[in-house]
C-alpha cells in the first residue's frame, strides 16, 4: 500500500507530491494524460508571494527560480471609458535580493514545468496514462480504479483531478454554489519583438473600442493575456473565435497585433471561460482518507488569482494533514481549508457583482466614482480594487487564501 497517492498532475497536483516529499513521505502520482502532453494557453497567471513562500518551503530555492523567469510589474492603471481614473507605479524590489516579489506572472504550464522539475529532484514518482475512474474508501484506506482495470492501494489520497473529479464524483461528495450569466474571453497575445507594450497592468471599464465592455490586460513571460468581458447576449462566435478576436483585439491592443489576414501568428490561445462559484460539501470522504484539493474542491471566477493560489495552499496543508496520520488532522484541514474556500468564493461573488452588476445602483455608483477620481483619490482606487475582490478577512487559520 502507498502511504499517499496523488490524482492529478497539474500544479495543484505537482505542490501536493513536493509537500509530501518535504514531509518525508513518498509521493506518487496519477495523471490522466500522457507525460507529453500539450497544455495550451496562460491558464492560471499569478503566483502571489504567500504561494511562492509556501513553494520554497516544500522545495527551497523554487520560488527563486519561478520569480527569475516570471514578470513582476510596478504600474497598475485603470481607465473608464477612455480616461484614466487611477495610475500606480510601486517602487522596485529593495532589501535582500532573497525577498520575494509581491507576485509573479507566467504561463501556467511554465509553472508547471518548474514544478515538475523540482518534482524530479525530490524523487516524486509519476505514473501517465492513469485514469482514475472511482475510488473507495475504508477506516483502512483507499482503492483507485482506473479505467484500464489497475488499482491503486493508498493510506490517504490527495485528489487534484480538477473541476470533473472523478475522485470526487466516486465519493459521491457534491459541489454547492452557482452558475452565473455571461462569459468572457481570455486571448493570449505574443510580444512584438522591439515594440513590447508597456509592462503594466491595465483593466479598462466600459472601453470605447469594444462598444462598452471593460477589458484587462495583464503582462507574463513573453507576451500578455487580454481578458474580455462580454455581455449576456454576445454570442461566442462574434467575440471568441480566433477570427473575431482579430477583428477586436487591435482597438484594445494596437495595430500591431491582430490582422484579418489570418497569418499573424503573434495570437497564441484563445478561450472563453463561463462563471462557477462552487465549493465542495465537504472537502474529504467520512472516513478521512481522501482529501480534495484545487478545484476538485472550489471553483471560483478568475478575479483575484484566487484558484491556483487557493489550491497550492490546499495542497500544502493536505500534505500536512497526510504526514501528521490521524482523522483529526485530516478533520482540521477538511474545515479550515473549506472555510477559506467559502470566503473565497463569497469575494469572487463580490468581484463579480461589480463588474456585471445586475442593480443600476451598482453601475451609477461607478460613473460616479470615475467622475470624481481626479478629486478624489480614493474613488479612483475603489474603482482600481473592486474587480477582484477583498483581500481582508479571510479565516486566520487559512491564510490569504
């Protein structure tokens, strides 16, 4: 029997296989797909300094590494329809060159690869091609089955197969929340060699180019993603195809990028994402052998880089729960690690009301904040803060996230 198997090899996965290892256990993990696989797009961009913290602690000297390839930027600006209502340029990095950034961006499956190397070097093991289909649990342990017909003998399971968890639907465990109206999409745009744009991030409200829907763009490794916010009666093929984004893309961008040509290949990924607000009912079976974490457990709108980083802390306190071998340690990260998904959903809940607002209340409270923001400073900043969501009061026990 293993003493843990992990389901799952993304980088929810790959930090729960590294914190077992930290706790000297030995970590295996099952990935559904093959070991070369192709993992498109920029996914999950941000990796904030407590997840970068909680990374270096399993693997000393990874955060290092993710920062030195990632992208730190030190403006932030937010315009409404075409005016700029807030601009803020931090100060650089000071202090021990060991500090970590406040954040970093990159492409998800860079992260991954920086943490599948670290995977290696710990002595992970992996196994490809596993598709697990079921589990079932005893006072004793766990069985996974795959659908090839092997089994796999585990004392706890770390479930980590994403938002279809097969693990999950085996427990028969629910997901409570709701679905929301609308979709955005999310493009993934190369640099232009020599004429890269500014690195800042910029979230635009109601802007002029797209006929009123408010758009971000955020910097990582190699080019920028632009998040779209589209209207509840946008059709998919009139903004998210890779065609219709050329036709928009350049009003946001510049001339530089899109083309209707169909040859620019400065487009790398295009998608569009509908909003979930869902957490597990509970996050492990009643025998406390499996643990759910990442989106196995939560599912939140993107707005404050909230899934990745949420699901690395999952991780990290699952392994915890793991090493310390007893149902109250799994008992304790089940309700502290479900606490913060329910905190996180509810801000996400929040970020979302403000930037599809359902009350005209909502709506005429952000023109007005955009009129008064050269007075008055702070109506600038609500509007610069709003769309991702609070940050405070979060469970004490769970951390930020």
């Amino acid at each position: 029997m293993n003493p843990a198997v992990v389901v799952g090899a993304g980088p929810v996965g790959l930090s729960a296989a590294l914190a077992l290892r930290a706790h000297g256990l030995p970590a295996l993990v099952l990935e559904a797909d093959p070991e070369d696989r192709e993992r498109p797009g920029s996914r999950a961009l941000f990796v904030h300094r407590e997840t970068l913290a909680l990374l270096d602690g399993v693997a000393p000297g990874l955060a290092a590494e993710i920062t030195a390839y990632g992208r730190t930027w030190h403006t932030r600006r937010t315009l409404y329809r075409g005016r700029e209502v807030y601009a803020r340029t931090f100060p650089p990095r000071s202090g021990p060159q060991t500090a970590l950034p406040p954040f970093t961006s990159l492409r998800q499956v860079d992260t991954e690869r920086f943490l599948r190397a670290a995977c290696a070097r710990a002595g992970v093991e992996f196994v490809w091609g596993a598709r697990v289909t079921d589990v079932r649990t005893t006072p004793d342990g766990a069985v996974l089955s795959g659908e090839d017909g092997r089994k796999w003998h585990a004392g706890h399971v770390v479930a980590a197969d994403g938002a279809r968890s097969a693990v999950r639907r085996g427990l028969g465990i629910a997901m409570e929340g709701v679905r929301g109206e609308g979709f955005h999409v999310v493009v993934d745009v190369a640099d232009v060699p020599g004429a890269e744009l500014p690195l800042e991030r910029v979230f635009h409200y109601e802007h002029p180019g797209v006929g009123g829907r408010s758009v971000m763009r955020v910097p990582f490794t190699g080019g920028f993603q632009v998040d779209l916010q589209c209207r509840d009666d946008d059709t998919e093929e009139a903004f998210g195809t890779e065609e219709a984004v050329r036709r928009w893309l350049p009003a946001v961008v510049g001339d530089g990028y899109g083309g209707a040509d169909g040859h620019d290949r400065r487009i790398l990924w295009v998608s569009t994402y509908r909003f979930l607000r869902k957490v597990a009912a509970s996050f492990a079976d009643p025998h406390r052998r499996v643990l759910l974490v990442g989106e196995a457990a939560h599912l939140f709108p993107p707005f404050g880089a909230r899934g990745m980083n949420s699901g690395i802390a999952d991780a990290v306190a699952a392994a915890g729960a793991v090493a310390a071998g007893t149902d109250r340690a799994v008992e304790e990260f089940a309700g502290t690690r479900r606490a913060a998904g329910l905190f996180n959903s509810a801000a996400a809940g929040l970020a979302l009301e403000h930037l599809r607002p359902r009350r005209r209340t909502v709506r005429l409270r952000q023109r007005a904040a955009a009129a008064l923001a050269p007075v008055l400073p702070s109506c600038g900043s609500w509007l610069e803060h709003a769309p991702y969501g609070p940050r405070g009061g979060a469970p004490a026990a769970a951390g930020k996230y």
